[in-house]
C-alpha cells in the first residue's frame, strides 16, 4: 500500500535539516581552530549566494566559529524554499508515494 506525502512542515523541516547543517560545521570547525592555532595553513571560506573568506589568522579564526552560525542560516533558507516549493508543486503532482513494509 502506497502513501503519499501531501506537505512538508516548513519550520521544523528547516530548523531540524539547519541544525544537522550546523552540528556537522562546528565538528569541523573544532578540528580546525586548533590547526590554526598551532600555525597550520588552514584556509576557511563561506560560499552561498555571497562569499566570506579571511586571509589572516584573526580572520580565519572569526570564520571558523561563526561558520555554524552561516551554515544554518543558509541551511534553513534552503531547505525553507524547498519545502514551501514542494508544498505548491504536490497540490497539482500528488506528493511522493512510498510504501513501508516489516512487521
């Protein structure tokens, strides 16, 4: 038996998909403050719709512990028009169907 997804909620969508954005910026910026610190080469740079990138190390570190911040932003803008995109297209497509099957 088939369902179908009517909507997507686009709030929780995109405060949940923002988040799995920003937890996995921040494990990688926490591998990469300390390269820095120690004067490992570390170059960091934010590219969406507008680019941030920093040339020194005052720079770099500011970059680094804002990333998560940037990338749940960006993640929730996103995921916010996708969600609202699917919502309007499923009205005239039905939505995606799954079928689950187990116990």
């Amino acid at each position: 038996m088939y369902k179908n997804v009517k909507s997507i909620k686009v709030n929780s969508s995109a405060i949940t998909i923002g988040l799995v954005g920003a937890i996995i910026s921040a494990i990688v910026s926490m591998a990469a403050v300390p390269l820095l610190l120690l004067g490992f080469e570390v170059e960091i740079s934010f590219n969406y719709i507008f680019n941030f990138s920093a040339d020194n190390n005052g720079g770099k570190l500011l970059l680094l512990l804002i990333n998560p911040i940037l990338v749940f932003g960006a993640t929730y803008f996103t995921t916010a028009i996708v969600c609202i995109s699917y919502n309007l297209v499923s009205k005239f497509t039905g939505g995606v169907s799954y079928s689950l099957s187990g116990p």
